[in-house]
C-alpha cells in the first residue's frame, strides 16, 4: 500500500522527490483495510506537500520496531511549534490560522488519521523543528504468523443476507 500511495503521490507531484527506505526482504504485515492504510498515507503525504514551504523532498521509511511496523513520512517544510504538536491532532486545529488558510484545509487530517490508526490499536505521534520540518510516525500492530495461519485454515463464514 506505501508503494502504491507513493506512485500516485509522483505522478500528481511530479516536482517533488519522494525518497523510499525500506529492507524488501522483510514483509510486515498488519490487520488494516487496505483502503483505511492508503487513507492514513495519504492524508500524511498531502500535508508534507501543503506545509512543504517550497522544499520539495519527501522521505518515507519503513521498518519493524518490536512487534509493530513503523511508516514515518518526513518533510523539510515549515514545521510546527513544539506547543502545537499534540493539538495538530486535535479536530479543526490547525497552526498558525492566518498562515495555513493560504493553502486551505479543515484541520481534520491529522484527525481522521488518528481515529483510523487508534481503531487499529496503533499510535501516530509527530516531531518536528520549525524551519526544519516534521516527521509524522504510524506505528501499527504487526500479525502474529501463527494468527495469519490460524485465519487462513479458518473456513470463510458465509454471510447472512
Ligand atoms: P485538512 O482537513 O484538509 O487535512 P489541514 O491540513 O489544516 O486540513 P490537518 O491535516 O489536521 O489539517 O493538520 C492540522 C494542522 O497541522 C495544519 O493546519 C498545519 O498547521 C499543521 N500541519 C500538519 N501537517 C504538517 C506538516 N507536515 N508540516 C507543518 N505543519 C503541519
């Protein structure tokens, strides 16, 4: 789904370089809809567009961190103010009001993220340096391999219409 994500981020944002870091030997995998991962993603990578403050490059990494798989999308745009970081998540929050209404939005974003990542038992957290930039980190429960054989012996339910 990254990848995916990524591809289409080039081809609407052909000015921007996206970098990709990941080990394609390792495969994570966790229990999220497809759809609601590529929300996740998504929503990150439109906002490393919209603050990007014209620095165009885009870094994206992937790995596991104990039992969890860790996407960070990084910017080296204009960054958010340390008082402002955990309320970035908040509902119609957004930084700096006079600023951010030139490049639109709600502030709802990073909001539909969170509730998508929490309803999934993950966590999502940013760090960033104003002037610098901002890494947003999803963390995301990993499937246990005996969990993915046991659902897969597992004969599907049929539905009741
Ligand atoms: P939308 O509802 O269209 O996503 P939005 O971008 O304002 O609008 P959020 O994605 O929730 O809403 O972001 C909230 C606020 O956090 C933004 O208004 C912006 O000030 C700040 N912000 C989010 N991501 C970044 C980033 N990568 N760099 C700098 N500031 C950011």
């Amino acid at each position: 789904a990254v990848e995916q994500v990524k591809r289409n981020f080039e081809i609407l944002h052909d000015d921007f370089n996206i970098t990709y870091d990941y080990n394609p030997d390792i495969v994570l995998r966790s229990l999220i809809l497809r759809n609601h991962l590529e929300q996740i993603l998504i929503i990150l990578f439109d906002n490393a567009v919209k603050y990007s403050n014209g620095l165009s490059e885009i870094n994206i990494t992937l790995e596991q961190i104990g039992n969890r798989a860790v996407i960070k999308v990084k910017d080296h745009g204009v960054g958010i103010d340390p008082s402002e970081l955990d309320k970035v998540f908040n509902r119609f929050y957004r930084v700096d009001k006079a600023r951010t209404r030139e490049v639109g939005g709600n502030g709802l974003g990073l909001a539909i993220a969170k509730q998508l990542v929490v309803s999934y038992k993950g966590t999502i957290s940013a760090d960033s340096v104003v002037g610098e930039g901002t890494t947003v980190s999803v963390s995301l429960p990993i499937m246990e391999e005996e969990v993915i054989q046991t659902a897969r012996k597992k004969p599907l339910k049929k539905n009741k219409l």
